[in-house]
C-alpha cells in the first residue's frame, strides 16, 4: 500500500486528490463537505482513508473546486456533482482494478450526494445530511423531537433525578427546555425534499450514518422516515465521529458497504 497524490481535471480546471492503493476491486471515495480540505479535521478523512486501504479497499480524497490545492471556484455544495463526477472518473481510470465504487460524504457532502442521484457512484454512504437552507448555518437548533428524547433519557436515569430532587439543576434552564420540547415538530425543508426525490431513484447499497449527539443529524431525522431500514445511529457520536467508539463504528459501517 502506498499513498499518491495526483491531479486531474474538471472541466477546464486542475483539482488536487490523493489515492490511498490497495488491491480490492471496491474502492471507497471520500466527498469532502464544506470548506473541509481532503485531508479532513485534524486529518480524520486522512487517517480513515489508511484504515480502510490497510483493509484492502483502495480510497480517493480530493479538494472540489475552489478548496486546497483544487483551481476554480467554490460554488457550495450544490453545484459540486461535477467534482465528484470528475473524482469518480479519476479514481477509476488509476485504479482499473476497481469495478465498484462506495462515495461516503459526511454533512453537505452527503447532501450533495443525494441532490446528484449518487453523481454515478455504486453504492452511497451518507452521514449526517445537511438539511438546512441557509448554507452558513442558520437554526441548529435540536428539534422537538431531539429535546424530548434527552429530557425522557434523563429521567429513566436515577442520579440525574436524585440532582433534580436536591436542587442541582438549573430551574430556568429546565422550564426553556421543556417549552422547545413542545413546539410543534421540525418541518421539512425545500432542501430535505430536493435531497429525498434526488435519493427516490438511486438504485445502489445505500446507508444513512446519523451520529446521535449531532445537532445536523436530529434534524435530519426528524424529517425522514422512521422505518428506513438503511438508517443507523451511532449513540453519543458528534458530528465528525471523533469519539474513539464512534470511530470504530463509523469505519465498521464503511467497510460494511464497500462488502455489499
């Protein structure tokens, strides 16, 4: 196994991947999201990549337009389907030995993947999908749903009602909690429902990762389908898996796929 960084072409311009080899004739490619270099936070999709070619799964990371060592412009994920077109090109034609190919995107990158019907790849695994309008944030805030969940997980706990019975929590705090626990539920968005009818005819393995302690997550889950049975959680996972069991399942959960 070996690492090789490379560039190839979009279009008219040059965009910067890296290859992780391996011999298996799966091969997983990362789609980075946001403003997220190939590399990835603290070089989490980097280290990822090693693991799963150490498993015998070739991996392609790459910087879409705009980002890192890639020329162009950043024009958001919405308008990425040709960067990972082009990566999936690229991945194919330096590895021919790879007959299928798993693209994982975590965040907008799964969103992405979803508005682009898959952009060509064989299987999909999508963590966290972004489902929020405003691309620069906008409300997080954990649904209803979410606020309920953790208040009813609390009380079946009995030291934190032992804290509540002396005085040990904030009142005030509670009161708000309880209050954002009944609104009505979250209400899907124009995204959510381009991102479901991108996804309706994708005929690929598809997985749908949600990491429990992410606030992306819930909210994606509030608007989908309870009975997906290509939904899977991780309890007490944040957004970027960062947690040392959360690690180990969301590489588990890939190498599941890139077996399928």
């Amino acid at each position: 196994m070996s690492r090789l960084p490379l560039q190839f072409g979009c279009g008219r311009h040059s965009l910067a991947g890296t290859l992780d080899t391996a011999p298996g004739t799966s091969g997983l490619l990362i789609v980075s999201g946001g403003n997220e270099l190939r590399s990835g936070a603290f070089s989490g999709q980097a280290n990822l990549a090693a693991e799963i070619a150490r498993r015998g799964f070739p991996v392609f990371r790459y910087d879409r337009r705009g980002i890192g060592e890639s020329e162009g412009e950043n024009r958001g994920f919405r308008n990425s389907e040709k960067d990972i077109r082009s990566a999936l090109e690229a991945f194919r034609a330096i590895s021919p030995q790879i007959n299928r190919v798993v693209a994982f995107g975590n965040c907008d990158a799964a969103s992405a993947l979803m508005l682009s019907g898959g952009a060509g790849a064989d299987g999909l695994v999508l963590s966290n999908p972004w489902t929020v309008e405003d691309e620069d944030g906008g409300d997080t805030a954990p649904p209803p749903e979410a606020i309920r969940a953790r208040y009813l997980e609390k009380l079946k706990n009995p030291s934190e009602v032992a804290r509540l019975l002396k005085g040990g929590v904030d009142l005030g705090k509670l009161v708000r909690g309880i209050g954002q626990s009944i609104r009505p539920g979250a209400q899907a968005t124009g995204l959510a429902e381009e991102m479901r009818e991108g996804l309706s005819g994708y005929g690929g393995h598809v997985r749908i990762l949600l990491a429990g302690s992410d606030r992306t997550a819930q909210l994606f889950d509030a608007n989908w389908d309870k009975q997906d049975s290509r939904v899977f959680r991780c309890q007490g996972a944040g957004h970027s898996y960062v947690e040392p069991h959360a690690r180990e399942w969301l590489r588990e959960q890939l190498l599941v796929a890139l077996r399928a």
